[in-house]
C-alpha cells in the first residue's frame, strides 16, 4: 500500500496570508499528518518527501516480515527433512532386521532337509488301479483295396475356330468414334 493525500487546501490567515495544507496517510502504517506552509511548493516537496519515508518504511516492514517468513518455512522444512531422514532410517533398520531374519530361517530349512532324506519315491505315486471299462481289443488294418486302371477318355471334338467375320468379334463404334474416322 503507498501513502495518499489530500487535495491541497487554500485558508487564509487572520492578516489575510495564504496558508496551505494537505492531509497524507498511511493505512498500513496506521499514520496520518497534516502539512500546513505558507510556500505552495514547499507544502507540496514536504508531501512527497514524507510519503516516500512512510512508504520506504513500509517496504522495510514487509522484507523484514518476508524474511521472518522464509526463515520460519525454512526452519520448518529442516524440521520436515530431519524427521523424513529418521523415518527412513528407522525403516532401514526394520527392514534389514527382516531380512537377516529371513536368511536365518532359510539357513535353517537347508540343514533341516540334509539331515532328512526326503527324495520322492515316484513309483509310489503312480495309480496302479484296474481301469473300470476292459482294454479295447486291438483293431487290425484291412488289406487296402487294389487301385483300378481309370477308363480312357472318350474324344472329344475340338470346337471349330472362331470367324473374324462374325457379328460378335465385330467392334462397335460411337459417335465420337465415326468423327475422328472422317478426319
């Protein structure tokens, strides 16, 4: 927010003198003043020398407010990451605890079976039953049948040639084709 003023105000004094004044304001900075002078240049450099004071006052309040800010959000990322940091180290930890429990148990399996001879009998698994329906009685192949001489074929007559002269092998002309002939 930038300080504001007044529209310049003309009053008189007792002896009839000008006298000027123009109110300025700051609402963030909760200020106020009112200049009063006799010079209308001089009231007027006096308002602008004091609104750039309160407003350099003001850019000064917002960086350092800024500046509290990130330090406070940079405290608290650091605060974030340590916390991130110790979680995950503390998941390693569990983790890894997990994983040396795991290979113990498997440590554990291999010399529990080479102290037990456990290989599979498969002729005990197989099913050794009577089928409930009798085996099919083998079916033997017939003698295959003597392959026959097929019959000559009877002549045929070979159809006579085609006629240049004849109506169907005569080509058929339009009437653009009848122009380009007298041509």
């Amino acid at each position: 927010m930038v300080s504001q003023r007044s529209e310049r105000q003309v009053t008189f004094t007792a002896y009839g003198d000008r006298r000027y004044e123009i109110k300025v304001w700051h609402t963030e900075l909760n200020k106020i003043q009112i200049i009063r002078g006799d010079d209308e240049s001089i009231v007027d450099q006096k308002v602008e020398a004091k609104m750039r004071q309160w407003d350099e006052m003001w850019a000064k309040r917002q960086a350092r407010e800024r500046k509290a800010r990130d330090k406070e959000r940079e405290a608290k990322d650091k605060e974030r990451k340590a916390k991130d940091k110790e979680e995950k180290l503390s998941l390693a930890k569990d983790r890894t605890s997990e994983a040396l429990l795991e290979l113990e148990a498997l440590d554990k399996i291999l010399k529990h079976t080479l102290a037990i001879d456990d290989t599979i009998d498969w002729e005990s698994l197989k099913n050794k039953d009577s089928f409930p329906e009798p085996n099919p009685s083998p079916i033997l192949p017939q003698e295959p049948k003597k392959p026959t001489i097929p019959e000559k074929p009877k002549e045929s007559k070979n159809p006579a040639p085609p006629d240049p002269e004849d109506i169907k092998y005569q080509p058929k002309y339009g009437l653009l084709d009848l122009s380009k002939k007298k041509a």
